[in-house]
C-alpha cells in the first residue's frame, strides 16, 4: 500500500516550505525570496534560497535544491514515505493509500524505493528485536559497532530460513514482482526463496538517502557460499554509479575539500563512528568512472587506502588511472601490514589513523617504491614497461600543467632525463587520443540507434551568449505558470527552436501539461519532470541567482511593489519583448552565416543568390520587431 498521489498533493499545497525549512535554518526576506545560511554546507555567506511563490528551495553554494519533501529526506536522512507522514502528522491530514495495483500512484522508481524502506525497516526491527538475530547483534558488539551507529545505517538481519521475508512480504501485501525484480527474494526451480538468509545486511543508499539496494554478510564460517552477497541491478541501483556512504558523508567531504576512500563498508561504518566522517566505500567493486563522476561533485581531492596486499595493490593502480583522468590530487594513506581501515582505527583511535592520513604519499611516490618492491627496476626491459606503466595514467591527464609537474616528478625519481619521459609521454597520449577517437565514434554510432542522452555539462545555467540569455528567459516565464505567457510563446516558439536540450525538454513538458488541462502551475508543471538533474537545472534558472537581464529584474521588482494585478501585463510584455529578441537572434545567426558563404562564393552569380536572401531575411527582422511590440497587440 502506497500513500495515494491525491494526499502527497494536498499535502504539497497545503505545507508552506518557509515554515518548514524556518524550523533549522533562520531566514530573511530578500525580495520575493527568503535567503539564509545552508544547513548542507558550511558557509560565512548566505547562498541557501527558498521560494515560497514556487514552494522550492535552492542553494547556490553545494547545488542542492528540491520542494518540502525532498527537504525532508535530505536534512533528516528519512525515506519519501517518512517525510510524508510527518508533514500529514503536523498538517492533521488523514493518509489515503492506493493499492499497488493502482497505476496512478508514485512512479515506478519512487514505488521501489519505497518498498526497499519497507523491507529496510523490516530487516533492521528483526535485527533490535529477534532471538535469532542474536548471532549478528554478538558480531557487532565484537566489532565495537555502537547502537546509534547501528540506527544511523540502518543495519539489519534476515532471517535464516528460506521464506521468511517472502512470508512477510504476503502478508503485508507487498509486491512480489517488484521485489523479484530488486533481487531481495529469488526464484529457481525450488520455488521462491530469500537472497540474504541468515546475512546481517548493509543497506546501500543513493546520494539522496534513499535505500537503492542492500548487502548481505554471512556470519558463519562457510566454505560453500559467497561471504557478501549484493543486490543485483535494478531501475534504481547501479552497482558501478553508487559510492557506499556518500548520502552520510557528503557534506563533510566539501566541507573539508577532502575525501577518503576505503575498500569495505565496515572501514566506513568504523571511521564514521570514530569522528572521521570524510569518507566513501567501493564495497566489492573497482572504482569507475560513473563513482569518481560522483564523487568529483564534492571533491578533487583524495586519499586512498587499500589493503597492503597484492590484490588491495592492483585496486589502488586502477583507481589512480581513473582518478588522474577526471584531474584529482591523489594520496595514498599506508596501513601497517595486515591492518585495514576498520581494524586500526578500533585498535589506535582516531588521532593516530587521522596522523596516518596526514602523512600520506603522493601517487607517484606510491607507485614507484611498489615498482621497485617488485623488482621492476632490476633490468633494462622490466624498468622501460615499468616507466610505460606509470606514464600511461598521466597520458589520460587533462590538466597539462599537473600532467608536466607529475613528470618532472617521475624524471626526479628514476633519474631519467625530462626530455626522453617527455617524448614518450607524448606518445602515449597520442596513442590515448586515438583510442578517444575510436570510442568516441562507437558512442556516436550507438547513439544513432538510440534516443540522444543529456549532456551533463549543460546542467549549468549559461549566460554567455545572447541565444542562451533569450533561451533562459523563455524557460523561466514559461514556469511562472501563467496561461496568457505560456499561449503566446508556444504559439510562436517550437521546442525545436531552442538550441539547448533541456530547454527543449522543459518546454516539451509545458506546453504538453498547457495542451492536456488548459491549466499550469509551477507545482503542477514541475511534478511532470522525472529527471532529478533536470529538475535542478529548473530550480537553478527559476530561483533567481543568476540576473539573466537587467530588465527582468526591473519587472520582477516592479509586480512586488506594485499592485499584483500587474503582474500578468508584465509577464506579457516580458513574454513579447523576449520572443522578438529570441526570433531577431535567430534570424542574425542565419544572415551571419549566409554572408560567409557570400564571401566565399565562387561566382557572381551565387554571390547575388546569397546577397538575396540576406535582403529577405533582413525584411523579416523588420516584420518581426513590429509583430512582437507589446504595444501593437
């Protein structure tokens, strides 16, 4: 049973986000918003902003941003359900659920994070209250694990035999498909059977704080079964794009521009109890390029530990070629041998592991004395691949200053002349170039036969260019959820006008919601967006800190100090003012690039064609800064 979609909304519209977030945070009123100090980040001067109009906030210092639930379920680090229930708690609102065969509840990924926190409470009560989790309660108190660390993780135990979570399950009316296809239950020729019998569990979070699976340790000595077992891909988890702890850890890895990164979810969980609380796990997985994407939103720095052996070793060359990619500072903290994050920590405290993490080496440094403990260095052939070996992770550098400083680095250390490093370092990153060019083709390829993704970097608002400025200011009127402003731009602005793809996307979802129910809000509008990155993109443009103009300040200004019944002729005027502008841009791009073609023609006669249609595109722009006077309608 799920929370019908009706109470989220009327809880939604009901709930003043100002009241909610004025509970942590002290605000002032700063124009049509509120403005005060971000409880995600540490900071001297305000950057944390929330719209009431709009009922959103937005930080311009960490980027975080989201409505009243997802406030909730940042701050407090609780599930979507629990910042519901709360809000209906303080509203007196009655909770109306929606069976799961009800097709117009939350969406499917919103259905099977909820159904994980579910079976995350239901792991973590059998773990507080069972006999037989006794077992896994022992092994905690035997690693030092304390009660509270245990409720901030969320720890639990499953029950050893076959069927017990499936049993639960029915009985609370679950879905069993959508658990089959998270992979907490499985099927095989025996039937139905649990995946983490007899486990303590890990759950894993996503960056936002909700459960997206879960891991599983066996706690008996068992030859003939795998120590962990994880969940396995789903809609909402990709072993690979997800950092264990990073939702715990985030805001103490910016705060300190630091981070620390350990192999197993115990290293974390020992740490963060310990004080040190700038930390993320792989958990049983070579760092990727999607986790050192995530972790880059933080940090560019890092200090890695492995284990002291071979295999910790190769891990920790792996994750330096993937970290030097993406431009990190890299150090790596050594452990006495047979020690691990978890176990000295417990043994030393936390001033000497703090102590250990100051004294780390830079990469080459580590690289270099583990080359020469394999005896790379005994022989002409064993030490030129040992010098390939460690310029290959610098040829993948985009930074070419670091990447010259490393190498005068790596010359200092093998005694080798700069210059002869420095030619076949230029080598490699040919050969590296090479190889780009190669996947880059195969994703162009791929990207034939699919629907183009978003490219990330256009997440960031732009106001370089006078195109992107117009583009901008069309997508925030088109979101102030006026009917008349939206008419009047979809009747003379197509989606595929708009040069930028999230503009294109926004205003696909305007105009369809405009076109269904001849009826917006921003709430109505934004509830329509399934991409969290999309949906930020917005929050940024729409909640002000960027001055997109001068003149739509003015207005802005203008329909708060005047009477609001201004602001619809404002919007309106803003609206025409902003067409005329976007449509004489376009039509200067086309002249601009008609006259090179002009100044290149081959004959006279091409020449006269091009100078042709320039005269007509230039009657067009007098049409144009007539029809889009708001004064003229």
């Amino acid at each position: 049973m799920y929370v019908s979609n009706h109470t989220i909304e009327e809880i939604r519209n009901r709930t003043n986000i100002v009241d909610i977030i004025e509970t942590v945070v002290r605000l002032k009123k700063r124009g049509k918003n509120y403005q005060g100090l971000c409880p995600f980040h540490n900071e001297k001067t305000p950057s944390f902003n929330v719209n009431p109009e709009k009922q959103i906030y937005k930080c311009f210092g960490c980027g975080k941003g989201g409505d009243v639930f997802t406030f909730l379920v940042e701050y407090k680090k609780v599930s979507f359900g629990d910042a519901v229930r709360e809000l209906a708690d303080r509203l007196g609102i009655k909770l109306e659920y929606e069976n799961t065969g009800d097709k117009t509840k939350l969406s499917e990924r919103d259905e099977l994070y909820e159904l994980n926190s579910a079976i995350g409470r239901y792991f973590y009560d059998l773990l507080m209250k069972h006999p037989d989790a006794r077992i896994a309660r022992d092994y905690l108190q035997s690693r030092g694990i304390k009660q509270q660390t245990i409720n901030t993780f969320g720890l639990g135990y499953a029950l050893s035999g076959r069927t017990e979570l499936y049993h639960w399950m029915k009985a609370q009316n679950l879905d069993i498909q959508k658990a089959l296809s998270l992979g907490v239950i499985g099927e095989n020729e025996r039937g139905t059977y649990d995946r983490f019998a007899g486990r303590l569990i890990y759950p894993i979070f996503a960056p936002g704080g909700r459960i997206a699976a879960f891991a599983g340790r066996i706690l008996e000595k068992r030859d003939d079964i795998a120590k962990y077992v994880n969940s396995p891909e789903s809609m909402i988890y990709s072993k690979g794009k997800i950092l264990y702890g990073i939702n715990f850890t985030k805001d103490d890895i910016r705060n300190l521009d630091s981070a620390i990164i350990v192999e197993g979810y115990m290293d974390l969980i020992s740490l963060y109890q310990h004080g040190v609380k700038n930390v993320v796990a792989v958990s049983g997985t070579s760092l990727t390029d999607d986790q050192v994407m995530l972790l880059s939103r933080y940090t560019k720095r890092v200090n890695l530990i492995f284990d002291a052996d071979s295999a910790g070793v190769r891990a920790a060359m792996r994750s330096i070629e993937i970290l030097l990619k993406m431009d990190f500072d890299i150090m790596i903290v050594e452990l006495d041998k047979g020690e691990d994050p978890d176990s000295y920590i417990q043994k030393n405290g936390r001033e000497k592991f703090e102590d250990r993490v100051k004294k780390a080496v830079p990469f080459l440094e580590f690289q270099y004395r583990t080359k020469k403990l394999e005896g790379a260095f005994d022989d002409p052939g064993k030490t030129s691949e040992a010098i390939r070996d460690m310029l290959r992770p610098l040829a993948r550098m985009g930074d070419i200053l670091k990447r010259s400083l490393l190498l005068q680095d790596l010359a200092k250390r093998s005694g080798l002349k700069e210059s002869v490093l420095d030619d076949e370092l230029k080598n490699l990153v040919k050969d590296h170039q090479k190889s780009e060019r190669r996947d880059e083709n195969y994703r162009r390829e791929e990207q034939r036969r699919e629907t183009p993704a978003v490219n990330k970097t256009l997440f960031t608002p732009s106001v370089s260019k006078p195109r992107d400025i117009a583009e901008q200011e069309l997508i925030k009127l088109l979101y102030e959820g006026d009917l008349n402003t939206t008419s009047v731009i979809a009747e003379n602005i197509h989606p595929e006008d708009f040069s930028n793809p999230l503009h294109k996307k926004l205003a696909v979802i305007v105009y369809t919601e405009y076109d269904d129910n001849n009826d917006i809000t921003f709430q109505s509008v934004n509830a329509k967006i399934e991409e969290e990155e999309l949906r930020e993109y917005l929050y940024t443009l729409t909640v002000d800190q960027y001055t997109i103009s001068e003149r739509w300040n003015a207005d802005v200004k203008g329909w708060q100090e005047e009477d609001r019944m201004m602001r619809a002729e404002i919007l309106l005027r803003r609206a025409f003012d902003t067409i005329r502008k976007f449509k004489l841009l376009q039509l200067d791009e086309m002249i601009t690039g008609l006259q090179a073609k002009m100044s290149d023609a081959a004959d006279k006669l091409a020449a006269e064609e091009f100078y042709k249609e320039i005269w007509e595109l230039t009657q067009e722009k007098l049409r144009i800064d007539k029809e889009f006077t708001f004064n003229a309608r």
